[in-house]
C-alpha cells in the first residue's frame, strides 16, 4: 500500500508530523491485513500443467486425475485426440495418458469402492452433441477402462452419489442436440437404470446435493429449486425461488458443513453467477419445512465461472471467474473467505492468474488449495497451477515474525470405518483437538464441486487417542473414501488421513482374474476371443460376477465363462471382470484385458480350453 503523506495532508487538513503517523498506522493496518496470518498466501508452482485441467477429482492415493478429453479443441476432436493425466501433489510428477473417445466436459464422481464413474462426453462439435458412454478410472491401476452406455449422450452432465453408494446422473445434452432431462442410476454389477423423466428441462451441468434425509436437491443454476426423491423417482417442484432473480449461470453451490451438535442440518449456498456477474450469496436449508433462500454477506467481487472450495474448518473460499462471462480484463483476482459461523466474509488473498471458464480448485489433503486452469478461448488455456494456503497454517512468533503454524498429527487411523461406529485415532495432541472432520474428495469441473463435503464428528479425547464416532448413515455421508482431519484448539488442521467409510467396514473385497485370455491380445475385425474367469472370497463367497465387453457381442455377461466373444469392429477395446460377494461388496480393482481390433485380415490368437 502506498499512502502519500501529502495526498493526506490535502484530505484531513492535518499537520506535516500528524499526517506522516497516521500514514505509518496506514502501512501497518495495511500491512497487517495482507498478513498471511490473516488473509493466507498464493504461490504459483514453478511447473506448468500439461493438458487443460477441465475436470479434475482427488483420489484415495492422494493423487489428482485431470480428465481433459479433447481440451476444448474442436481439431483435437476432429483428431480423435482425448486426454487425461495424473498429478501428484507430492512429488510435482504428471503423467499424462490417451483415452478411447472424447470425455471433454463430462460428469464425474467416486463410487464406494474410490473409483470415479466418468460420464458421457463430445460425440460432435458445433453443436455439441453427447455420447452415452462411460469410463472408470482406477486410482490403483491409474488406467480407465469403459463400463455400460447409458441409454442416450450426455455432454455437460452432472453426476451425484447417493446414500447406498449408487451414482445419479442427471441432464447434459444428448446425441441429438436436445436437453437430457432424465435420470440414471449406476450401480456396479448391474449398470445403467432405467430412465427416469423429469417433469422440466433442467439447466447443464444442475447443481445437486445430497440431503441427510436421501433426497436430492436442486440448486440451480435457475431460479427455482427442486426435490428428486430417489426411492420412487419421483419430484416435488418449485420448493422455493431464490432472491436473485436471474439465473446464477456459472456460479457455485456449496453444502455447508453437516455437524451432529446441529442435527446435521443441510444448508445449501449459492453465489455469484450471471453476466454481469453478482456478488450476491444466498442460503437455503432444503429440509425446513418451508424452505426459503436468504441473503447472506456478499462477496467482495463479482464472480461468474468462478469456483467454491470447502476448507477442513468449514470456512469457505470463492475465488475466481470475472464480470463479464469469459473477460479475461474484467477478471475478479482477489479471494474471499467465507465464515459460516459469523455468515461474514473475509480477504483471502489475491490469485496471480486470472481463472474463468474451465478453472478448478480442489482441496488437497494437506489442507492447502490447488487452482489450475482458465480457458475462455480456444486452442489455449492457462497453464500455471497455483497453491493457496489458508491462514490456519500461518502463526506469529513472539518476534513478530510470520511462521508456519504448529499442526497438530495423526499417528495412525483405521483404513476402513462402518456407520455409527466407534474408531480410534491415535495422536500425541489428542487434549488438544478442538474438531475431528471427514471431508469428501473432490469432483470439480465448470464451478461446481460434485463431491465435497464436510460431516462433523463428536469425539472424545483421552490420553494420545481420540475416540470418535463416525456418521450413522449414507444420507449424511455418502459410502466411500474421505479425507479425516484434526484440527486443534488453534483452528489449525493436520495433514489428512484417508479413511474408507461403509456399512460392511469388516467385509474384505472379493478379488477377480481373468484367466481367458492370459494376456492382451490383438486380432482382425470380426474374429473371436474365448473369456473365461475366476474369483476368491476370503471371508465370504462370490455371489456374482460382471463382465464388459466394449465392442464385443454380447457387450456384458453374468457369467464366471462367458466363452466366445465376436469383436466386428477395428478399435481398442479393455474389457473388465467386476466380481462381487454376498454382502454386495465389489473387488475394488477389478482385473482387464485390452483387446485391439485391426481392420486388416490377420490371425487371431484364441484359447482353445476353458475353465
């Protein structure tokens, strides 16, 4: 901050001496609120991101998967280029990979097991059209392997996980170029529901949360909010309106944190959106039994294509996006932090690159924040990654001196925890710990974050453990790996440990094998491969096996010996075995075969024998 003395001499009359200490109490007020105490730090990595980071989720390993496509890029489409790549945080490594067809702007999100669903994608460009099939990505392999198609394309989908573990997916445009506006329902072993109809056109890319009581609810972007009731499929319509009367296009929605000393009530916020964009941010608790949308603190910028991040606190901050939709000179740099204890906000500090359409932020599990991307034109995106560190990883030492913050550590914790179940984690500042939090991975792509979510945990401290009490159902925290933080008397959390939550913590996965064919193979279109599989259950015994054949006939079977299966056309086709136990838990990492396909005449290699 520059202050002249003389600008002040002119503006309060004050004398040369007064004047010149009110600017020294200036500096230092200035000073101190972009302390990193206060407001946290930026830093830009010194290492680019190689592919355009349109949609990008945290895994269970603690590595990031960028899920590209086509980037954006109607020739790379035009191509058949589609990309993707792995970043791990630790180590700077990025290891990019090359996909089968085009996922550019698709829906994600994890299933139980940590695996992330990716669904649909571009079957054309100008006009876009969807695709109606999905992948798996396994954070294990870090390969992707395709799954059942839905029933028609959905390009701009949004994908949302339910209480039992199944995945929804809802609107995106189809291969027809008209609006999606059915549900689907995955569930592994079994694929695709049917489709369910929705009474209205829904937006692209609908902003949906789960609610405690297992209902879904909608949003926005649009001006009215909507209930999808998942056990009948049905719909309760136009449940309140917001107060912005315009529809929030490219803002975000956050779930506030879920905490048990409040009976884990769901408030739902919205922000920003629109162009030109608003600072406007409302609140709605979906389950009140009338529920409205209220107005909350503004934001200290207006934001459209901008991105909300949930922090281990349950402090917000919204940072990105512009004015103008896709301006990069009306580009909104500063970042707010959001209390939603005081319902104020905060300055957060300053981006040093602006981030409009197809820009993420993510929490990591050492509770900083990863920001990448920007690509409102085409053929080039913003490549620089940043690094926010919020200020509960700063402290002041008593000279004065700006510090990192004391942490407080987790020791050890169990890898797997059931619902409502007791577990202890073990930590040397266990009377210390003001707050133990599971915190859902990230899923997030045009400025919304499918996944994130926080569920509060009571706890009670003794000695160098702390023994809390996991959430007593799916509604409240959905199956699957979340991210579980300490955090101290001091508001500082530790680095997470990833837990798996389920409702059979002590079922250990069936494992699967494909024993036909023993190896990749490569055969002429129209030829054959004889499948054949086995599987063991330590502790149980296999109640069901799942086959995918893409590109083959038939394209699934339920048998442990599908036997002969017909490739008629060239491509590259990875075919899966999902084997699943008598308490409906599948192997997590389920074994492929890639069988390429050629055009040309050639010899096929065919296990003759079966088992």
């Amino acid at each position: 901050m520059q202050v002249s003395i003389f600008g002040w001499r002119r503006r309060f009359g004050c004398s040369l001496g007064k004047c010149a200490l009110l600017v020294l109490l200036a500096t230092a007020t200035s000073a101190r609120a972009q302390s990193p105490v206060l407001t946290g730090s930026w830093e830009t990595l010194d290492y680019l991101m190689p592919i355009n980071p349109i949609h990008c989720g945290v895994t269970h390993t603690g590595k990031v998967v960028v899920v590209a496509g086509s980037e954006n890029d109607d020739d790379e489409h035009g191509d058949n280029i589609s990309k993707a790549a792995v970043w791990d945080p630790t180590t700077g490594s990025i290891v990019e990979q090359d996909l089968l067809w085009d996922v550019f702007c698709n829906g994600m999100a994890a299933l139980s097991d940590g695996r992330f669903v990716i669904v649909g994608g571009t079957a054309e460009y100008d006009p876009f059209y969807g695709d109606p099939r999905a992948t798996i990505y396994d954070p294990a392999t870090e390969k992707f392997n395709e799954v059942e198609s839905m029933a028609h394309g959905r390009w701009y989908a949004t994908v949302t996980a339910l209480g039992d573990g199944r995945l929804m997916t809802f609107s995106g445009t189809n291969e027809d170029g008209g609006t999606n506006n059915t549900v689907e329902i995955y569930k592994v072993g079994s694929g695709w529901s049917p489709e369910y109809l929705a009474p209205w056109d829904p937006p692209l890319y609908p902003r949906l949360v789960l609610m405690p009581d297992g209902d879904i609810f909608y949003a926005g972007e649009t001006i009215d909010s909507h209930l999808f009731h998942p056990a009948d499929q049905t719909w309760t319509l136009n449940i309140a309106k917001t107060n912005f009367k315009q529809s929030r296009t490219y803002g975000s929605v956050v779930l506030l944190p879920l905490r048990p000393e409040e009976g884990y009530t769901a408030r739902v916020m919205t922000m920003g959106g629109y162009s030109p964009a608003t600072t406007s941010v409302e609140i709605i608790e979906p389950m009140a039994a009338t529920p409205a949308w209220v107005y909350t603190g503004p934001m200290s910028e207006p934001r459209t294509q901008m991105n909300a991040t949930l922090l281990p606190t349950g402090k917000v901050i919204a940072l990105g996006g512009s004015e103008i939709n896709e301006d990069i000179y009306n580009a909104s740099l500063d970042a707010d932090l959001y209390d939603p204890a005081s319902g104020t906000w905060s300055p957060a500090g300053r981006e040093a690159f602006a981030r409009l359409y197809h820009s993420v932020s993510l929490l990591l599990p050492d509770g900083t924040v990863w920001v990448a991307g920007g690509n409102p034109m085409r053929g080039t995106y913003e490549e620089h990654m940043e690094i926010y560190t919020p200020p509960y990883l700063f402290a002041v030492d008593p000279n004065g001196n700006v510090i990192p913050a004391a942490r407080p550590t987790i020791t050890s914790a169990p890898a797997e925890i059931g619902y409502g179940a007791s577990f202890k984690v073990t930590t040397p500042d266990a009377l210390l710990i003001s707050q133990v939090v599971l915190v859902r991975p990230s899923s997030v792509s045009h400025a919304f974050d499918f996944e994130q979510r926080l569920i509060g945990l009571t706890f009670t401290p003794s000695g160098s453990t702390v023994r809390a009490v996991a959430p007593p159902n799916g509604f409240i925290a959905p199956p699957g790996y979340y991210m579980l933080f300490l955090i101290d008397q001091a508001g500082v959390p530790s680095v997470a440990r990833f837990v798996h939550l389920s409702a059979t913590p002590r079922d250990l996965a069936p494992e699967g094998t494909i024993t036909l064919p023993g190896t990749d193979l490569t055969i002429a279109a129209g030829l054959a491969v004889r499948f054949a599989g086995s599987a063991r259950d330590t502790d149980g015994t296999v109640a069901a096996y799942s086959w995918n054949f893409p590109g083959g006939t038939p394209a699934t079977s339920s048998l442990r010996n599908p036997g002969v299966i017909t490739f008629a056309e060239a491509g590259t086709h990875v075919v899966s075995l999902t084997v699943i136990d008598d308490l409906g838990v599948n192997d997590p990492s389920p074994p492929t075969r890639t069988i390429t396909v050629t055009a040309a005449p050639g010899d096929a290699v065919l296990p003759s024998t079966s088992r």
